[in-house]
C-alpha cells in the first residue's frame, strides 16, 4: 500500500539557539523543538529526568476530599472496595492501591467486573457486591467518570464513591465524595495525560504523606504505573515520562514479581523497554479479561511468592495463546467475508459480522484489519440477543462521531475518536451498515484513507554515528509525543548486495557519498523489485544498534522505500 510521507519542520531560530545551547547535533536540535524542548532548561529536564519533577499531588481537585475519606474510613473500621476495569490499566491500578492500603489497613478487598457479564467499568452487579458484602467505600480506578446513574444508586446503598479516572468527563459528573481526575474543568492539576493507574498513584503520594510514610511505600509501584502508561497508549511527555523512565529503571532492577514472572515465561533476558512492556506484558493481561476472568491479573501482581506469581503468570500466558488462536481464526474468517464481498472496493468502510465470533478479540481482528486495508473498520458478533463489537478507525478520523451520527440504530455505544464499542439489535445490522458507510463516505478526508509516515528529518549518512545514536537513546523512553526519531535518506544507491531474507524481509545495503549502510526492512521484500531500475532510492528509516558475534554496529530499520524522481 501507497503511503504519505510528512515530513516535520522546525523554527530554524530556536534550533539555531538550542545548538548554540547544546552544541550538539542540528538534525537533533530540530527533532528537540518540534517537540517543544527549545531551550537549555527544558532540554536538561527532558535528558536528565528526576523524581523532583513530580508534580505535588495536592494540586489536583478533590484530592483533600479523597484523602480525609480513605483516613476516615481506616479510623471507622468501614470496608473498602478497590474496583477497577479489567484492562491492563484496570488491574495495575487496582494492584497498586490494594497493595498500599493492605500494608497500612486490613479491612479492604478489590473487585474486576466480568467483561461478558458486566461489562466496562462500573457495573451494578459490582456495586450490589459491595452492598452484600459491607463496603460501604468503593475507590474506582481507571473507571467512574462516566457511572453517575450507578454512582446515585449506591448512594442509596449507603456506599461512597472516590472516582479516580482520566477519561473526557461529561456535563454531568457523578456525586462521589470525590473526583480525581485532571481532565474536569475546573482541575488545575498541570498535566493531564496522566492514566487512572497515574491517578491511583497520585492518590497513593498524597495518602503517603497524610500518613507519615516513607516515600518508597508508593514508588515501589512505579513499575506497575510504568507498564499501566505504556500499555494504554497515552501520551510519554512530562510526567507520564518521569513515571516510565523511572519505572523502567525498577524494573530492569528489581521488579515486580507479577512483572518478572511474565518476562520469564516470554523468555525475555535483555534490557526490558517500553516496547516489550506494550508487546509482551499487556497482550498477557489483556487476554485473561478477554478469555476468562481479569482478576487473576491482579492477583498476578499483588503476589509476594514466587512460585504462586509463576502460577498466575502461566494462566495469563496460557489465556494469550488462546486468545492468539481465535484471533488468528477469526481474521481469517473476517478476510474471507470482504474477498467475497463484490462491492467491498467501492467502500469506505469495513463492517464485518459472525455470530459464534468472540466477543473479546474483535477489537483486536478489527485493528488488524483497519491494518490491511486501512479505512474506518467495526467487527460484530452475537451477544445474547444483541449484536456488540468494536470500532477502529484510521489517524485523523473521529470514529466516534460517525458512529454517534448512526445513533438511530444502537442501543448503546461509546468510545473515544480512535475506537469505539458498539451495541445493536439483529434487525438493524444492516441499516447501521449503510449509515455508518455514508457517514464515513461524505465526512472523511480521502487524504486519510491512505497511511501517512511522520518523518521528523531529512539526514544524511555522514551525520549517522555513534554519538549520534546515544544521543537518540537518551530520548527514550519513546512512545505517543515522544516516539523514536524517523529519517528520510535522499539519493541512496544499492551496493549490488541487497537481498531478501526468509522469503518476506529485504536486507539492503546502500550507500549514500560513499558512506555504506546495511539495512532491514521486516515484510518488505516485495519492495526488492525497486532495485531493478537501477535508480536511486529514498528510504525512511529508524536506527538501530545491530550486534553480531559480539560486535555492534549501527543499522537502519526501514520503514518504507521510493524511487527519487528527482
């Protein structure tokens, strides 16, 4: 597939300054400005990270009110309930504030919500749990923000709500005792991109405090928030990237056993990264919601023997596997349904339905193939007497809207710009088809429809070195607004020693004024063709370290090849 490639620009002013700061590289002062470092403070903020940027946790609304009802609750004897979703999000928050309170209070316990039985967040059935069982405190984690019709219910229950969330809140917000999350209107806590098990933290810091504690009583989790960070995709700048550089640290050095005992069974010995935080353990959590019950996840990470942590580990493992074989199917089936589909190229959208299809991976088949062929996507199935599923969509288009303009035809739906979940009766599957496809069809940009690369910078070879490269990796830890530097190389020549590797990678080797490069590009093999007009190429690119019988060398990870017309 044709992709758009954007190059990034910079002020040539403030990069010209930085260098003067830095006296380093200009290709990094640019990469630097564009995102926002363009000064020697903030660069030295941003190379040199510490636990004093925090923010004070106080500077969050309700956070008082949060705090002196938790205190309460521990001078009372009242049972707590830490209830969260059954995302990796979820159950890291809920990890986290169960295993800080249990050290300082007995009387507490934690609830998931089943995802087939109850479904995301916060649920009655959890809340008539709490209510059998005499919580009369329930602290939401990563959930709440949007439950104020159940949140009035268990106020009639006797049971008080502290909301801690960082999903959009609406007009109408929830009568908990208190609300922690950044994003309300009237919050002046400075950074608001923090995720519900960033909130659960600051919360944590805050009780730290009113409690006289040590400060390691609420870091020691800062591995869980790190992975909790990574693995729902939000931003990596200021906060959240102390968090993630610092939880890395831990867990390269002494982890959680939850975390050691999924990196062992994945057979992960190097340097764990934020990659294999995202690739490896949240795929792992995720699947036990997605297969079966999420509170195994949890109890996965509260864990303190490390034989038990193993065992809950390989439930999990064993839960992915699973999930990986009906996902697999599954997307085999959905690819089958759209080659059958005469009219699917003159789409602009994909909706696909099976009704023995899972409900917990569709998301993940409708990721896949928003993937393939890269335009507005939503996988259906059957659920009870209903037709549920998930919505993908491509950058730069709010799926969510397009969906709530099809409102007529659902019985519920919800979700963000990028995804959504949605929830329909049988007989009006195919009106909901047809509307989401002219919605889509008269409301998207066509521009959008064809993929399009970030490149932050033209380069060329005589700049890529070693010193180059560490600086690169003292950018880390890389993720959303702070992703790994991408280059554009202009005018690259084939050495005559390029060729495809295992069938479907392209190993190339170029040079660029006689500086050579080797270079692999994983699934392009079909891009070798190139070669044989003997012209020379453009290649955007990532760069790595390469180590081969004990040398290390620089590599160029290809993301996509062109012809220079020039």
């Amino acid at each position: 597939m044709q992709k758009r490639w954007n190059i990034l620009e910079a002020d040539s002013g403030k990069v010209a300054s930085l260098k003067n700061d830095l006296k380093i590289n200009e290709t990094i002062c640019k990469i630097l400005v564009q995102r926002g470092i363009d000064n020697y403070e903030k660069a030295k903020d941003y190379f040199r990270p510490t636990l004093k940027h925090l923010h004070n946790p106080w500077l969050m609304k309700d956070m008082d009110k949060a705090v002196n009802r938790i205190l309460q609750a521990i001078e009372n004897n009242e049972k707590i309930l830490i209830y969260g979703d059954y995302d990796v999000d979820g159950t890291t928050s809920v990890a986290c504030m169960y295993s800080f309170l249990k050290k300082v209070y007995n009387n507490i316990d934690f609830y998931i919500p089943h995802r087939y039985k109850e479904g995301y967040g916060v649920s009655k059935a959890g809340i008539e749990f709490a209510a059998t069982n005499n919580f009369s405190l329930i602290i939401s984690l990563d959930c709440g923000i949007k439950s104020a019709t159940l949140i009035d219910y268990a106020k009639t229950l006797n049971i008080d709500f502290i909301v801690c969330d960082h999903h959009l809140p609406d007009d109408i917000l929830p009568n908990a005792v208190a609300i922690l999350n950044a994003k309300q209107k009237d919050c002046n806590y400075p950074f608001k991109e923090l995720c519900g098990c960033g909130v659960g933290f600051k919360l944590m810091q805050a009780l730290s405090e009113k409690l006289n504690l040590n400060e390691n009583d609420y870091l020691q989790y800062i591995d869980l928030v790190a992975t909790a960070i990574s693995a729902d995709i939000v931003s990596i700048t200021e906060e959240n990237r102390v968090l993630v550089y610092f939880g890395l640290i831990k867990i390269n050095e002494n982890p959680n056993i939850g975390i050691k005992a999924l990196m062992q069974l994945a057979s992960v010995r190097k340097n764990i990264t934020v990659g294999d935080l995202v690739f490896i353990v949240a795929p792992r959590v995720n699947a036990a919601g997605r297969m079966d019950d999420a509170k195994k996840a949890v109890q996965l990470f509260i864990e303190t023997d490390e034989q038990k942590a193993l065992e809950f580990a390989e439930m999990l493992h064993t839960d992915n596997s699973d999930r990986k074989e009906i996902d697999s199917t599954i997307t085999e089936e959905a690819l089958a349904i759209i080659e059958n589909d005469t009219s699917f190229k003159y789409k602009k959208t994909t909706v696909v339905y099976k009704e023995d299809w899972q409900k917990g991976v569709v998301g993940i088949v409708a990721s896949r193939l928003t993937e393939k062929y890269y335009r507005p996507t939503i996988v259906l199935t059957k659920s009870g007497n209903y037709i549920s599923g998930s919505a993908r969509s491509v950058a730069g288009f709010n799926v969510y809207e397009a969906i709530h303009s099809c409102r007529e035809y659902l019985t519920n739906y919800g979700g963000h710009f990028a995804a959504a979940g949605v929830n329909l009766l049988p007989e009006h599957l195919n009106n909901f088809s047809d509307a989401f496809e002219n919605i889509v069809r008269n409301t998207i940009n066509p521009e959008l429809l064809i993929p399009e690369i970030i490149i932050d910078s033209k380069i060329n070879f005589s700049e890529i070195n070693f010193s180059f490269y560490n600086i690169i990796s003292q950018m880390e830890p890389f993720g959303p607004d702070n992703m790994k530097p991408v280059f554009l190389a202009e005018k690259v020549v084939d050495t005559g020693f390029s060729r495809v590797v295992k069938e479907q990678h392209l190993k190339l080797s170029v040079k660029q004024n006689n500086i050579h490069f080797s270079c692999i590009g994983f699934n392009m093999a079909d891009k070798y063709k190139l070669l044989e007009y003997n012209k020379p190429l453009d290649i955007v690119f990532t760069i790595d370290i390469n180590e081969w019988n004990g040398e290390k060398s620089l590599q160029l990870k290809l993301i996509d090849i062109k012809l220079n017309e020039a």
